[in-house]
C-alpha cells in the first residue's frame, strides 16, 4: 500500500467526524434561532448556545471551504488534469447556490427595513402628540404670566389692610385656585384661595424659587396634587407694588389643569410608555431576528459553498479520474485502471474508458515484445556488424546512407555519420577521398547489376588503400529496398603480394648475378697479374684502370645482389628484452663521432624495455639516419633529431632530417621495393625497414613536414614475433581466398 493511500484512509475518517460535527452544530444553531424567535423573553438564556454552536458550525464550514478552495487553486496553478473544469463548475453552483440567497437577503432586509421605518413614523406620532400637548400647555403659561404681570400693574401700592381684598378679586378675575404674596425673602404677606386647605404649596416659599424670582426671573413648574391632580405653579417678582418701606414683593399663584387637556396628557403618556416598551421588545425580537438572519445567511451561504465544492467534487470525480487516465495513457501507463463507483452515464463511461485500457495494455504489451524482439535483433546485427572485418554500408532506394559500420569509418579512414535522408552524394562531398567507392556504386546501380565486385584505390591520410567491393540489391517480393555494399582493405594482401614477387624476383636476379661475378674478378686479377708487368706504362695505365673498374663494378653488384639476398630472405628475428634508451644512445653515439653536431637525441620520460632483435633495430636506426644524413647533400647542414617516447604500450620514435624530403608521388611507394630517390639506390632500404618493423607487429609511417623527411616508428612492449615466410604464407592464402 502506498504512503498517499494510507494517508487518505486516515484522513476520510476524520474528515466524516469533522463534517458531521459542522453539520449537527448547525441544524443545532438552527434550531436555537427558531426557539429564541418564538419566544424572545428566552434570548438571554440561549444566546450563549446560540453563539457557540454558530460559530461551530461556520468555523467547520469555513475551514473545509477555505481548505477546498486551497485545493483547487493549486490543483489549478499546477496545471493538473480536470482542475481547470473543476474550476468551472465551482463558479457555476456558487452563482446558482448564492445568486437566489442574495435575492432574497436583499428582499428581507427591505422588508424589515419598511417594517422598522412603520414602527418609527408610529413612534414620531406619538412624540408630535406629546408635544403638541407641551405647546399647548407652554401657551397657558404665557397667558397665566401675562396675566399676572397685568394684576400686578393693577395693583398700584395697595395698603396693607386692602392686600387680601385685592388679592381675591385678582384670584376671582384670574380663575386662579390660590395667589399668594411674599416678600422678597419669602414670607408670606397675603393670600386668597378658591379651596378649604389654604396654601397648596407650604409656608415659607422654597429658597431656590427666592433667589431665582429676586434675579428677575419667572419660575413656572407643573405640581401633582393628591386631590387637585396636576396644578401649574407660577411664580413672578412684582416691581411696582411697594410696602411702606418700599419693598419688592413675589406673587406666587396655583391654576388647575383642565381635565381634559390632563386626561389627553395622560392618554399620550400611556401611549408613550406602551410604544416604548413595544419598541424596547420590538428591539430585542428585532435584534434576534437580525442575529437570526445574519447567522442564517451566513450558514446559508457558507452551506451552499460548500454544497457546491461537495456537488462539484462529487461530479467531477470521474471526469477528473477520466484526464488523469487520459494523461497516463498519453504517459504510455496502461495498466492503471480508473475506480468507478457510479452506475450512470459516466459510470458507463469510466467503464468504457478502463475496457479501452485493458485493451491498449494487451496491445502495448504485444507491441513491446515485437520491439524489443526488433531491438534485440538490431543489437545482434549491430553487434555482428561491429565485428565484422570487412566495411558494411547500407543504402535505400533513393540511394540515401542508412548505416556504416565501424570498421567501414577505419577502413575509409573518415567518421561516416548516417543521417536520415542524407544522399550517399552529400557523405560524398563531405569525405571526398570515398569518391572512387562511390563513384563504382553509383556506376553498378545505373547499369542495373545485381550484384557486383570491384577492386578500388583509395588516397586516405595514412596513404594508398586497396579495396575490394562486393555490392548487392536488397529485394524483397520483387521490389527494391536498398543496396548493401561490403569492402575490404587489401592494402596489406597487395602489399604482401607484391613483396613475395619482388623476393622472388631478387632472389632469381642475386642467384642469375652472383654466379659470374666471381669469375669475372678473378679473370680480371689474372689479366691485371700476368699482363700489367708485360706491357709499357701507358698501356699498363690503361689496363690498370680497366681492371680497377672491373673489380670496383663487380664489388658494387656484390653488394647488391647481397641486398637482393638480405630481401629475399630476411634473418628470423632473435628476440630479447631491449634497452630502447642504451639502443638509440649507442646508435647516435656512433654517428656523432663521425657527424659532430649533426645528430640530436630527445628522450621523453623513462622508456620501458621491449621485447625486439636489437641487430634488426640497430639496421632499421642505421638506414633512417644515413637516409636523412645524405637526403641533405652538400647544400645545406645536415641535421638529424631522433625523438623517443613511451604513450601507453608503444614506444614512438620519431626520426626527422632537413634534407630535400621526398616527392609527393613517391609518398604513397616509399616502402614498395625499388622505390628511391636517389640516383644510384637500390630502393630495397625502406622496404627492408619496413619488414623488419612488421615481424616485431609495429608500424612505421611517413609525416607530412615543411621541410625535409620525418618517420614514425610505433613497437609494441610485449608481442610475438611471426616468422616472415610464415607471414608471407598467410597473406598469400588470404590472396587466394579472396
């Protein structure tokens, strides 16, 4: 089981007692907000439950929304198969999930809003009453105190015998229910009274109302009466009337309030006091319907959010499972079946989908094994090909270069890359020293030959190649599909073909020349002996020089014919562990006792010994240097460098001359016999060198220089040495094969 399969079984679990709780904690909410609106008196009591298990509930609601809006949007930002329809389906069931919400949010806000501002207009009424009822009653009071001040006016100094005489007649006149009159410090100086109980308010007047009637101002202030009900107290200073010692004096006075104008006062303030404690429960109803609404609207749209992530996710499930199986397929993955879980149409498809899979996967399978049955038998054909000895190529029809192997790129000494669609004329133009092979090719596929060899030279960097070519069309059911060419580098087989006809041929011309020379030296010694004392000294001189010339002819054909001989039938290699550092230093020593200064030698790091005939290297060294020694003449100073080095398992000697170098057509004959350039050689030098460096399986090579000759010479550390006639035998029977 997989690290994401474990932990989805641990979080299906809790996410089931995380939604169920959310969702008892809101049906909960719910049901508290219904009992709190029946019954109002009750909010004090349940608001805490209220408040808490709302909050439960949209925490858990929000949480998981938040959490699945989180999901998606990095599914969405990763770019993972069915998010971004996902995505759309989320927007379409939160706008059909929020849309008719909002409406109808909207709608009851205004409807409680209409309800609220009845409820204000009521209210409004109710204060325009009651102060309707405050005017009315401020306009009593202006007419009570202008009244007064007018009773005042009449009342010019009366005595004080005539005070409460003037007093009822003012009361009767005034409808007053009691005047009284004080001094400025509030006794009581006079009164009339329209009820039995004198003096409604009690005897001295109140201080306060004193100082606030002596700073000149009026005092008014309605009084509730056990018996009398509401009475309006009305208190001014008099100015104009005077005692004897011409004293200020108050006038306070009592009226009844009608009972009608108190009757509608009461019936405002009932109405007043009923409307506000109406509004005070309207408020708390109002405030639980508002606490109700705006819990409900939230739970609602939080519900309906997460409806739509649960709706979305639930219906997206397999068209989300269908892309990632869709991706898997376009992966290659065949063999991960979709999990269906429905039984509808898309239960059918996801069906379908899977029995696509399965049969994908079968097909996949049989195509797998036909590839790598294919792959195998290309590595196996690769394989075979690399090994080969001889140089494959394959071509289409269209003449294009489809393969080369390796030994195809040695042979034609150039890195033959095939490309898809290149013609064999554009790998041509590109290494143009494999013209002649491709120009044969071209040749036999226009004359129509089905098959066909050819011998064929080629000028490669290491020089002069021999190929043998066999060509054949590739048919298959009659049509054309390609052409195969297969060559071999026979440079070797030519080589040694023709190093066994000139050993035969040295050895026919040393044993035909050796034979009369003798005879011819002693015949001229016996001439020189008996004739030369016998004769004058002219004629003596002229026999003399006849001789000499005999004998010094017949002594440079004797060392010819000893060449011829040497070639022909070379010493078998004695083989020993060399010093190559004592060698090279033996040999130059030997040459710069005769050649001072003409003879360098550079040796490279330590040089491991070899195993070599060290007479045979002595004549390879001998012949190199006195060839690049004589190659510079009497023109210019000879200078010979011998270079040696040790790279891996070969030593490398490099030798170098400044003389005349050697001619670009002898290059590629240099180490054929009877290939010189120089007048009186016998051009077998090189080729014995040659010989004598391949029975030690070396190489030696000629290197461009600017001036002069330089040859590489490359032995092995450890080799067996063939035998030459042994060599000689088995390249003649690979001629013969061939």
């Amino acid at each position: 089981m997989s690290a994401e399969k474990k932990r989805s079984l641990i979080r299906h679990p809790l996410a089931v007692v995380i939604t169920t709780t959310g969702a008892i904690a809101t049906l909960a909410a719910f049901a508290l907000l219904a009992m709190a609106i029946h019954t109002p008196d009750s909010i004090g009591q349940l608001f805490p439950f209220i408040v808490i298990s709302s909050i439960i509930g949209l925490t858990i609601l929000f949480s998981t929304i938040s959490l699945s809006l989180y999901q998606l949007t990095r599914k969405f930002f990763a770019g993972e198969a069915g998010a971004k329809l996902h995505t759309r389906f989320v927007g379409i069931f939160v706008s059909l999930g929020l849309i008719p919400i909002l409406i109808i949010s909207l709608f009851t806000t205004q409807i409680l809003k209409q309800q609220d501002r009845g409820e204000e207009e009521i209210q409004h009424a109710l204060e325009g009453s009651r102060e309707l009822y405050k005017t009315a009653l401020n306009e009593k009071k202006k007419r009570i105190i202008e009244n007064l001040y007018q009773l005042g006016d009449a009342l010019s100094a009366p005595p004080r015998s005539m005070v409460d005489l003037l007093l009822e007649e003012a009361r009767e006149e005034s409808k007053a229910m009691e005047l009284v009159l004080y001094d400025i410090s509030g006794q009581q100086i006079g009164f009339s009274s329209l009820i039995a109980e004198p003096e409604l308010v009690p005897t001295p007047l109140d201080p306060l109302i004193v100082n606030q009637v002596n700073k000149g101002l009026d005092y008014h202030k309605i009084r509730t009466h056990e018996e009398q009900g509401e009475i309006l107290h009305v208190v001014i200073p008099i100015h104009n009337l005077r005692s004897d010692s011409g004293e200020s004096r108050i006038l306070s006075s009592y009226y009844n309030i009608p009972k009608q104008l108190e009757l509608g006062q009461q019936k405002i303030n009932d109405a007043v006091m009923r409307n506000k404690k109406r509004l005070y429960l309207d408020d708390q109803r109002n405030t639980v319907h508002n606490i109700a609404f705006v819990l409900l609207l939230l739970l609602s749209l939080l519900s309906a959010l997460w409806f739509a992530f649960y709706s979305t996710r639930r219906l997206i499930a397999p068209i989300h499972q269908l892309a990632k199986g869709t991706k898997s397929v376009a992966a290659g993955i065949y063999n991960q079946p979709i999990t269906n879980s429905s039984h509808d149409d898309l239960g059918f498809l996801v069906q379908s989908f899977n029995d696509m899979m399965l049969n994908l996967d079968h097909t996949h399978k049989n195509l797998k094994e036909s590839q790598d049955f294919i792959e195998h038998q290309h590595t196996r054909l690769e394989g075979i090909l690399s090994h080969l000895s001889s140089g494959v190529m394959v071509l289409d029809p269209q003449r294009r270069l489809e393969r080369a192997n390796t030994m195809a790129c040695t042979i034609l000494d150039s890195k033959i890359t095939p490309s898809p669609g290149t013609p064999i004329g554009v790998v041509t133009q590109d290494h143009p020293t494999i013209a002649p092979l491709t120009d044969s090719l071209r040749l036999h596929i226009q004359q129509g030959t089905h098959e066909w060899s050819d011998s064929i030279t080629l000028t490669t960097s290491k020089g002069v190649r021999h190929l043998f070519c066999r060509g054949t069309s590739l048919l298959e059911h009659g049509e054309l599909e390609g052409y195969v060419v297969v060559f071999d580098d026979v440079t070797e087989l030519v080589a040694a073909q023709k190093n066994a006809a000139w050993s035969e041929v040295a050895r026919r011309l040393a044993h035909e020349i050796k034979n009369p020379l003798t005879p011819i030296q002693l015949s001229a010694d016996r001439l020189r002996h008996r004739y030369l004392s016998k004769m004058d000294a002219e004629e003596g001189k002229v026999l003399d020089r006849a001789t000499h010339t005999i004998i010094q002819q017949v002594d440079t054909l004797k060392r010819m014919v000893q060449a011829f001989s040497d070639y022909a039938r070379a010493p078998k290699v004695q083989l020993a562990l060399v010093n190559p550092t004592q060698l090279l230093e033996e040999v130059v020593e030997l040459y710069q006792a005769q050649h001072p200064g003409h003879i360098t030698l550079n040796i490279e790091g330590a040089l491991h010994e070899i195993e070599a005939d060290s007479d045979r290297l002595r004549q390879i060294l001998n012949n190199l240097i006195k060839n690049g020694l004589e190659s510079c003449g009497e023109k210019r100073v000879a200078d010979v460098t011998l270079r040696a080095s040790t790279e891996g398992a070969t030593l490398r000697i490099k030798i170098c001359d400044n003389g005349g170098g050697i001619e670009e057509s002898l290059r590629s004959q240099i180490f054929e016999p009877y290939a010189t350039t120089k007048p009186k050689g016998t051009g077998l030098g090189l080729a014995i060198v040659k010989r004598i460096i391949e029975e030690h399986n070396g190489e030696i090579e000629l290197i461009d220089r600017e001036q002069g000759s330089c040859f590489l010479l490359q032995l092995p550390n450890r080799h067996h040495t063939n035998n030459p006639n042994q060599i000689e035998m088995s390249l003649e029977e690979k001629s013969s094969q061939t």
